[in-house]
C-alpha cells in the first residue's frame, strides 16, 4: 500500500505532455505542471515537482472542491495539444494547454505556455498557484505582482504571468488566483519566459487565445498530414509519432531520449538516469521509425547535427555515444541531494556517465538510418567521407570490449549486439557504396563483414543453451537478439532464431512484457536492485514474432501492448509487475518500437489469407 509521503506524487502515467520543439511541460491529470524546464529539454527545471513535491515547483490549475471530482485527459485530435476536463455534480471544466511553436530560433529563451480553463457546464470554483522553483530548486528569485500580472525574476530568467483574472502573492514566492467561473465563461493564464529582465505582459483576450490555438492546430495538423501509414493501428502509430516529434530539438535537429531525468526503473532503488541528451543509438532508431512513415524533414535536421558532430572529432577519431543537444561533449553526472527524488528514488542525476563509454553498436545503427535515409534523399559527397572516416576507425576497433546497448557500469564485455551492429555497418556501407556509386574499399569492408558474421555465429551462439547469448562466453539471454532478424543478420525463421525467440519467452517474459536480461544472471550491470521490463523489449518481441510467421501470437502480444499506453497514448521506458509505469516519461526507445511493431504485423496480416488468423 502506498503511504502517505508516496501519495503526493502523482503515478508516471498520470500525466500529459505539451512542448514546442525546444522543451516540453508534464500536465498531470489533477490540472497539475510538474515538470518543466527552461529554455531548452536539459536546461535547469523551473516546475521539478515531479522529483520533490515540496521543493520543486509547480504550475497548478484545478477546481478547489475536489470531493466526487472525476478527471479525463485527451489530446485535441492529431494534435499535442492536451484538454484536461473536470466532472462533478455541480459543473464540468475544461483546461486547455498547449506551448505554440516558435517559427524560429531568433531568441531560444522565449517560450510561451498557455493555459484556458472553460466552464463547459454548471459552475465550479477554481485555484491556479504557480509557484516556480528556478535552478532545480537551488535558486532564489524575486516576485512583482501587478495589475497585469506576475513577474518571477532571477539574474539569468524572467517568468511572466499574465492572466485575465486578479493575481496575488501567496506569500510563499509563488502567485495565486481563486475565480468561479459559470457556464461558458473562461479564464487564461499566459507564461511567457525570457532572458530580457524588462519583460512586457501578453495580451489576455479570447481573440489572442484563439489566434495561438488555430495557429498550434494548425501547424500539428500540417505535420501529421506527411503520415503515409493508413493501417490498422493508425492512431497509436500517430499518436507515436506526434511524441516523438515532441522529442526533437528544432534548434539544431537533434532528438533527445525523453524530456525527464531520474524518474526510476524501480521505486527507492538507484536506477535513476538523466535521459535529456542525444544518444546516437535512440536517434538513429528513431529516424529509421519516421522516415518508415514518411517524415523526412527530421532526418534531413539530423542528419546536419551529424554532421556537425563528425566535424569536431579528430580524424580517425572515435564517436562519443551521447552528446547534448547542441552537440557538446561534456555532461558530467552530478548528484542534487537536495532533492528528494519521485517518491524518495535518490539519487537525482544530471549528466550522464555513460558518455565517456565505448557503445559500438553506435556505429551500426547510425549507418543503418544512412542507408535508409539514402534511398529517400541520397548522400552528400561529404557525408560519405564522414561515414568513411568512422567505418576506416571501426575497421581497427570492433573486436574490442565495450559496455553495450545498455550501458553496463560493471566492466566491459564482447556484447553480442555490439557485434551485431558492427557487421551491420559494414554491410550497409557496402550496400550505399553499391547503389549509389559512392568510391569504396569494397573488398575490405566485405570482408571484415564476412569476418564478424561466422564469429557471431561460433562465439555469440551457444550450443548448451541453444540460443544467441549475450556476450561472448556466457550463457544468459539478452532481448537485443531479438534484433538479428530485423537488422537482416539471420532470417526469422532459422532454427537459431526461433530457439532464441522460444529461450527469451521462457526466460524473460511474462506475456506481453519483455525484460532486458535477467539482473541476477546477466552480465553485471554494476548496479543494486531490480528493475521493470522493458517496452522497447516487448515491442521488439512482437516484432520477431511477425517476421517469424507467428502472426496470431504477434498480434495478440501488441494488442496487449497497446492497453498499457497510458490514457492519452504515452509511454515511460518500463512497467512495473503491476502495471504501473516505470522510467522516464515519454520514452522516445518505446514510442519508436511501437511503430515498428505496428508497421511488421500490419504487413504480416496483409500478406496471409484473413481466415489464417484469428479475429480478437
């Protein structure tokens, strides 16, 4: 049973999420913002209530008699625009919240989150409290209440607050409003952020409300309209998209794993990552994911953020597996003990380790999206050179060690999907060389392919345990195998591929849900306690499951699947035994697998007689 102190945040899946390209805010289904951070994704939060409910901050908007008061949360269709509607007894109110997105980049600090609650029916009594705490808590700031609104101030950020009902300071650094609204009548709160410490208050009329709505409509409306996917699972897939399209930073092309830091992969435990970067495992993922749906201006922005990254690196240099989203090197992991972590999960990371760690699965996995995105729009002459130079340091470097896709801080290991995605390199390279005319060294790189293919299939296979394993030498089972058949390593229906598939479901699964590897078992992770299983990992099954033939299990393991988005579509990285969402929220590796999962059972279904498979 959850004790009190527990009761004060809100589960992972309660909440929405709103964002215009350069960061994102958490709307909870209580009318609550919990997190935010300004002006960028891994900027300091200003809202972090969501990792300590006293300290940290929040953006409250909800009616003040919350006895027999329901809650329904939807986002305004194909859309991030978010509704949050109240139902009682007495009225029924409707909060709208969206964040317009800038047409440009001319001033990054300037944000503008709005805020409409409607009387749709009856009449309630409504309290707003908006109470930042800048800095992640760590600093002060000043607070100017007038007539056109309120002003929270600190040497580096400006907060304005402008609302079309009386504002006044609770006494506590924040400002606060009590209004009663009847049937059709409204209120709105405009946030506006900046560096300038001589900020003007925003206009607060219906017209200027209605002006920013149709204009966001609009541009989500325009965005999505480029889905060329019209299958089964349309709106999941959709909605998918819209998430991760949330996840980019406009700025500079780049995609960020989630918007959160430190939410947990297991409630008290020390599993608590800042996901705010770019990693080029996730990215590269997630453009394979777009560009399957038809949404190219993303990779193109990418694509240009690559291109800055491989500019820096000395020749013959190594690729670091993350970067910021401006493409810095350097985010050093840094504990804020001051902070009590959701629901008391210390520590609270900012940075991440992980960045100075060798991952060559990277190098796959970037060249693989190359090699999709060279069927849509070619490669430059000086892409080709980069991905050359990195192929010329992997040549020299992918029979080494490394830490793997999952990052394990207990010592390097010869990971099976490392090499995996080492041959995949190779083999695409070899594959743009040859469609598009590109000058290459043909001969060696098929060569080191053929190399890495006959040692995964004498050193990744194990004859004990009849299956691939997860690094060289041992016999525990890793749900990355899962991928042999995506990446076109083994055909899904090779007996080494289905004992793989039948030794993961034994092992790692409780139907739908995949873990990653078994803690106890696997290769040491360096870390204490357990954690939840892995969306990604369960989507990945359905997936090989699909390309296997199996098409009655794969459909029934994604319809399962589906149930556990949460109400408005949304995905954290892992689900706890029971049910509760897990790890930072939305997680781009979920919503992206997702997709893949949809598009291979979709085409699975198309290409066997209807009455080959059951109807659920």
């Amino acid at each position: 049973m959850m004790s009190e102190q527990e009761r004060r945040y809100l589960p992972i899946e309660d909440y929405g999420m709103i964002g215009d390209l350069t960061t994102i805010a958490l709307v909870g289904k209580n009318g609550s913002i919990d997190w935010c951070c300004l002006p960028d994704f891994d900027s300091p939060s200003i809202f972090g209530a969501l990792l300590d409910a006293d300290k940290g901050g929040f953006f409250r908007l909800a009616p003040m008699d919350q006895n027999g008061l329901g809650t329904k949360q939807m986002y305004f269709p194909a859309t991030n625009i978010l509704i949050t509607r109240f139902l009682s007894d007495d009225g029924v109110g409707e909060i709208t919240d969206f964040m317009p997105v800038k047409a440009n980049d001319t001033e990054r600090y300037e944000h503008h989150l709005i805020r409409a609650v409607h009387m749709v029916r009856g009449s309630l009594t409504f309290q707003m409290t908006c109470h930042p705490a800048f800095n992640y808590a760590r600093d002060t700031h000043t607070l100017h209440v007038s007539e056109q609104g309120t002003l929270f101030q600190t040497a580096n950020l400006t907060l304005a607050l402008s609302s079309s009902v009386p504002l006044h300071d609770d006494g506590n650094g924040g400002a606060q409003a009590r209004f009663t609204l009847s049937e059709d009548q409204s209120a709105f709160f405009f946030l506006d952020s900046s560096q300038n410490q001589q900020m003007h208050f925003a206009p607060v009329a219906q017209a200027t409300y209605d002006t920013q709505f149709a204009a966001t409509r609009r541009y989500w409306l325009r965005w999505l309209s480029q889905c060329q996917y019209q299958g089964r699972w349309r709106e999941h897939v959709q909605r998918s998209a819209l998430a991760l399209k949330l996840l980019t930073y406009a700025p500079t092309g780049a995609i960020v794993a989630a918007p959160t830091t430190s939410l947990p992969e297991g409630i008290g435990g020390e599993r608590n990552w800042d996901y705010r970067f770019t990693w080029f495992r996730d990215a590269a993922f997630t453009l394979d994911s777009l560009l399957a749906l038809g949404f190219t201006e993303e990779a193109e922005a990418f694509i240009a953020w690559l291109k800055g990254r491989t500019n820096k690196i000395q020749e013959g240099g190594e690729l670091q597996p993350i970067y910021t989203i401006r493409g810095n090197h350097e985010m050093p992991e840094i504990h804020l003990d001051h902070l009590e972590g959701y629901r008391q999960s210390r520590p609270v990371r900012i940075g991440n380790g992980a960045a100075t760690q060798k991952q060559l699965d990277i190098y796959g996995e970037l060249i693989d999206v190359l090699f999709l995105y060279s069927r849509h729009r070619g490669l430059s002459y000086e892409t080709w050179l980069h991905l050359c130079q990195q192929l010329d340091w992997l040549a020299q470097h992918w029979q080494e060690a490394d830490e793997g896709i999952w990052e394990v801080r207990g010592g390097a290991k010869h990971f099976l999907h490392s090499r995996l995605m080492s041959w995949v390199a190779f083999d695409r390279a070899v594959r743009i060389s040859q469609e598009r005319g590109l000058p290459a060294p043909l001969s060696e790189w098929q060569q080191i392919s053929m190399q890495i293919y006959r040692e995964i299939m004498e050193k990744g296979w194990n004859e004990h345990t009849q299956s691939f394993v997860q690094y060289y030498g041992g016999e525990a089972i890793d749900a990355s195998a899962l991928l042999l058949s995506r990446m076109g390593f083994i055909e899904a229906r090779d007996p080494r591929m289905l004992a793989t598939i039948a030794r993961i479901q034994r092992e790692l699964t409780h139907t739908p849900h995949v873990y990653r590897y078994d803690v106890d078992n696997a290769a040491d992770d360096g870390l204490a306690g357990h954690e939840g299983t892995f969306n990604i990992c369960s989507f990945w099954l359905v997936e090989a499951l699909a390309r296997a033939g199996r098409v009655d299990e794969a459909r029934l393991s994604l319809e399962h699947m589906l149930t556990f988005a949460n109400h408005v579509g949304l995905y954290s990285e892992e689900i706890a035994s029971n049910g509760e969402a897990l790890g930072n929220f939305p997680q781009a590796f979920t919503h992206l697998a997702l997709i893949h999962a949809c598009l291979s059972v979709n085409e699975a279904m198309d290409n066997i007689a209807p009455h080959q498979y059951f109807s659920l």
